[in-house]
C-alpha cells in the first residue's frame, strides 16, 4: 500500500488548533468526538497495542494507517486465508499470526481490536471483545440484525470499554465543516436530503478455488451479507441523520436484481425512502451497473444547498446572468408567452449554472479513515470515550437494516420504539 504524500495527509494538529481557537464550540457542537484529540497528552501511557481481526482489502487497508501511527502497534492479526495473513504480515511483518480470533482475544498484551470481517460474524465477535476486556473498533454495519446491533452496543455500554464504528465521514474535515454550516442554519431549513451511490462492477473478485466462492465473494450472499444497503448505506443515512440531528420514524423502497444475473443473492439496484415525523424524506439511491453519478449526499435547504463529498455548498441565489443570456431569456419568454397552454403561462424551472464554492478551499483526498483510527487509538489511551460516537454507529446501522427489511417485506418499515436508545440515561429500554 502507498503511503499518502504530505500534501494529501491531513494533520490532526489542524484540529487541535481550531479545537483551542475561537469559533470552536461549533466545531465541537457539529462533531463532539473531535474533542478526544484535545485530550491527548494526558496520559503517561505513550502506545496501544492492537490486534486486527480479519485482513482482508479492507482490513488491511486499515492496517496501512496504523502502521504509520508511532502511537500503535499492530500486535497480532487473526485470518482463516493464508493470501490475507500474507498481505497483513506484508504491513506488520512482527505481528503474531491467530487463525482463531479467540486466542487473539485471550492475549492479556492485547488492548483493543480492530474488526473488519464479514458482516455475519460481527456480532459474535464484538461481544466477545468486550467480554474479554478489550476496546473495540468495529467494521459498519455493526451487525446482521438490529437485535445484533443493539446487543453489541448494551455490551459497550456495561462493558465501560472504547467503542468505535467504521464511520468514517464522522471524522472527514469536509463533513465536519458541513455540518458546522448547516447547523447554524446557513443554509435554511433543511427539507430534503438526496444521498446515491453508483458503480458499475459485478462486484466480484477472482476465485482460485471454486470451493471459496462464498468464502470470497461474501457480500453477494445473504447468509453473510445484505448488500448494497449493509456495504454502502450505512455511511450516506448517517450523514443525513447527522444533518438533521434526528432519525426517521419509517422507511419504504424497492430492490430488484435486473442487471448482474449470475447467482448473487442480494441485489444489484435498490432505492429506499426514509420518513422523518416533520415529513422531510431522505432517500438511497444504489445502482452497480452505472457509474456516471459516482456517490454523493445532497442536503437541501431554502438557502442552499451542500454536496460534502464533492466538497462544495450553492446558494439559491446567485448573480444575474450576462446581459446577453438575460436578453435571449426575455426573447424565449416572450415566444412562449404568445402561444396559448391551458392554464399558467409556461415558466419552466431547471437545474442553474451554480459553480458553488469549496467548504475547504479545495477538495480533500482522504476519506476520514486515518483520523477516525487516530482517534480510537487516542480514545484506547487517554481511556475516554468521545460523546456519542457509538451512538451515531448504532443508529446507521439500523437504519440500513430497516430499509434492507422494507425491501425485503415489500412494506413501510416504521422504527421500533424498543430499539430506540435511551442512552442520555445510560439505560438500556430493556432492562
């Protein structure tokens, strides 16, 4: 894996600064887990010894940032594939190697885990983790079921363990700022919230043995998977319960399999609609057989309008157009107005020539991955767990698993109350 340039890296002392300098209460209001990289320094304890349990793309990946952390050590790794231990040792060549993640977890050297395997083992594993003492870093979704979710975070909650998902936009400085924006309420009332994501791939990857097919190629199954809302959804419903600092009472939408027939059980385009109880509408929108609208979430205001993935927010009004395009308007205006149309006159309403501005001055080329892994590893140090990090995991994992049962059931999905958190009182509903 290649590491960043200096240029592309983004420095948490940046952070640091703006957390100290006026104007940061809206920082710290807009993201509260930020506030674990002002706690830095106070302990004596200088590192955290981690170990990774699943090192496939994605789990190595994550290695590849932790390995650059001088306050991590990549203690030990735990795979069943021999290529992704190889790959794993490739970045931590003196990490000890555990084909069960069990014994990862009986080593007392062992202060937290990272866990990036397939979904369906999640749970299992996580619980295990805080049962065995260890602060968890899990992988989204967090688990299979929201029964499995709620679990996993009732364990965090009584286990008094650090408790991160892999939600990284929470720590993207592009995000950060949108919010910031949002919240004061430059952009208005916020009444719709647009999020899509498209690629055109089968999503597969090359299979040496056919006997690891599912072994492989896992999140085209539903025994491991549930697709495209598990693998993709979670990250953009958070960013618009993020947005509008609630989450929706209910949830409807469509799936189908109509373009990669080849025996994958999940499918390959879904649209879901989520129903705040104002009645402001959030959408996913998911199709892997084009690719041209690439992935973004568009929050929609009456005074703009914010797209935080391409880094750049619109204002409703802009400057007039040049002269000759304000003349050539009246011309067309005028022509059109002559010709009678049942009912108004025609004044057709289509998308401006709006360039926007850049949130940050231009756009950033990480992802938030690598300040979301510093922060846990500050978080398992300093032994203080940022403000409703955990909360904002739980509740996207389990709005993606809603919108996977509405399409599932071909029914409005409404939000069960006795998986709603009660977690300002630290009290679990069920107890």
């Amino acid at each position: 894996m290649n590491d960043l340039t200096e240029k592309e890296k983004i420095d948490r002392r940046r952070f640091l600064k703006e957390l100290g300098a006026a104007g940061a209460t809206g920082l710290l209001l807009a993201s509260p887990w930020l506030s674990v990289f002002a706690r830095a320094g106070e302990t004596h304890r200088e590192r955290c010894r981690i170990g990774v349990i699943g090192t496939g793309s994605r789990g190595c990946f994550l290695m590849g940032f932790m390995a650059r952390n001088p306050k991590v050590e990549l203690a030990a790794i735990c795979d069943i594939y021999q290529p992704s231990i190889d790959a794993a040792l490739g970045i931590a060549p003196k990490a000890r190697v555990y084909k069960d993640y069990r014994q990862l977890l009986d080593d007392r050297t062992i202060d937290a885990v990272v866990i990036a395997t397939p979904l369906d083992r999640h749970h299992r594993m996580a619980v295990d983790a805080f049962d065995a003492g260890k602060d968890v870093y899990c992988e989204k979704t967090l688990g299979y079921t929201i029964e499995e979710c709620y679990d996993i975070y009732w364990h965090y909650r009584n286990s008094g363990r650090i408790f991160f998902s892999g939600q990284q936009r929470l720590f993207d400085p592009r995000y950060i700022k949108v919010m910031e924006m949002i919240h004061s309420g430059m952009f208005g009332e916020i009444n719709a919230v647009r999020t899509f994501w498209y690629r055109n791939n089968d999503w597969r990857r090359k299979v040496e043995d056919p006997k690891l097919e599912r072994h492989i190629n896992w999140r085209l199954y539903r025994e491991y998977s549930k697709g495209l809302m598990t693998e993709l959804a979670c990250h953009q419903l958070q960013v618009g319960s993020w947005a509008l600092q609630e989450i929706p009472d209910r949830v409807m939408g469509h799936g189908a399999i109509t373009h990669w027939k080849d025996g994958r059980e999940v499918y390959d385009n879904v649209h879901c609609m989520y129903v705040f109880g104002n009645g402001v509408k959030m959408t996913f929108d998911s199709v892997i057989s084009n690719k041209f609208y690439g992935l973004e979430e568009q929050i929609l205001g009456t005074l703009g309008t914010v797209e935080p993935e391409k880094g750049k927010y619109y204002f409703e009004e802009i400057p007039p157009a040049p002269a000759f395009l304000q003349l050539v308007n009246k011309w067309e205006n005028r022509l059109f107005d002559a010709i009678p149309f049942a009912g108004t006159s025609w004044a057709p309403e289509t998308a401006n020539e709006n360039t926007g501005e850049f949130i940050l001055g231009e756009r950033p080329k990480t992802d938030g991955t690598s300040l979301a892994l510093e922060a846990f590893a500050e978080a398992v140090i300093t032994r203080r767990q940022p403000e409703r990090i955990a909360e904002e995991g739980y509740y996207a994992s389990a709005l993606c698993l809603l919108g996977d049962q509405a399409l599932q059931e071909e029914r409005t999905v409404y939000f069960p109350d006795e998986f709603k958190l009660d977690y300002l009182n630290h009290k679990s509903p069920k107890q």
